[in-house]
C-alpha cells in the first residue's frame, strides 16, 4: 500500500517558516527602534517579518 500524497515529506527543510525565533524578532524591534538594551526578552511584541 502506498503512502497519500499529503503524508509524503515533502521539501520541508528549504521551506518558509512563519515563525520567527525570539533573537530574529529583537533584531526586527532594534532595526525598527522600538528594543530598549536592559529590555527583558520575555513577552515581546508580535512583529511581521520583513521580506
């Protein structure tokens, strides 16, 4: 028996992620001016991605 087309892995490692890990977002908060240093890490802002 084959496997469904949706259950076979596809290209996942070269795909879009649309999540950003917490280091990503500082870097889009400094870029945009809105990270203070000394700024806890926790709880920070949602940001859309940038590109």
């Amino acid at each position: 028996m084959s496997k469904h087309n949706s259950l076979k892995a596809s290209n996942t490692a070269g795909g879009k992620r649309s999540v950003m890990k917490r280091f990503e977002r500082i870097k889009v908060l400094r870029e945009r001016g809105q990270w203070k240093e000394g700024q806890s890490p926790i709880g920070l802002p949602k940001t859309k991605s940038e590109g």
